[in-house]
C-alpha cells in the first residue's frame, strides 16, 4: 500500500528569531539543519519506497529535503517536484516583523485571529483559507 510521509522543513532563521516568516525565503538555523537530520533518521531504515518528493520552492523545505534525501541515500532515485503552492501561507506585511511585537502594536487578540482564523486575513497576506484553497489542488 503506498505511504504519505509529510516532513514540515526544520527551524529556519526567521523562527529562532521569533519572526513571521511566511514567504519570505530565509534559510534553516543550525538547528533546523539538525532536525532535518533527525527527521532522516526517524525514516531510514524504515521499509518505505520513495519515488517522488514534493516540496515548495523556498530554500528551507529545499534544504530539509536534501539533508534527507542524502541521509535515506535517495538522492537522484527520487523525482523531486517544486510547487510555489506548496509554499508557506503568506503573512504579507508581517512577514519579517518580530511576533511578539506585533502583538504588542495590534493586540494578543487582532495576531491571534491572523494567525488561527480560518478567513482572517493578515495585512496584504493569505488567509488559511486562501492557503488551503493554494495547497489542497495540488494534493
């Protein structure tokens, strides 16, 4: 029966700086690169036959997906597929701005409803709903 394994791309520098990251195209910490290579390690071994890999187009899934493909020894037998749509939700003009003073400019409540809000839409950016309506053709 084939599988689905879905890997979030590790810790970039915008999240250790507590930052809306959104598309803005940052690269992983060394700590995103070591969950990277803790993710691999959680799948070698395993009894998985990978023939394809999707990833968006930002550098930081692209690194997390190198690092585990290297490690599974899958690089070069598996196709890789970049799609903007699968891209992080884009925050528009939080994106860069540090999360805990945004709160503090528009309130707890204005960047909680921004964030987990299924139609809220953050200034300029997407909604989850935009986002969903971005990913789920590609699925």
């Amino acid at each position: 029966m084939p599988s689905l394994v879905i890997v979030r791309h590790g810790q970039s520098v915008y999240n250790q700086q507590n930052r809306f990251t959104g598309i803005v195209d940052v690269e992983l910490s060394d700590l995103g690169r070591s969950e990277a290579f803790a993710a691999a390690g959680k799948l070698k071994g395993k009894d998985l036959n990978f023939t394809d890999a999707f990833v968006s187009v930002l550098q930081r899934a692209k690194e997390t997906l190198s690092i585990i493909l290297k490690e599974i020894d899958g690089s070069g037998k598996i196709k890789i597929h970049e799609s903007a749509a699968l891209n992080e939700r884009h925050y528009g003009d939080l994106q860069g701005l540090n999360k805990a003073e945004t709160a503090k400019k528009y309130s707890d409540e204005q960047v909680h409803e921004w964030r987990r809000s299924f139609t809220a839409t953050p200034p300029g950016g997407e909604s989850l709903l935009q986002t969903y309506d971005r990913v789920i053709p590609l699925l």
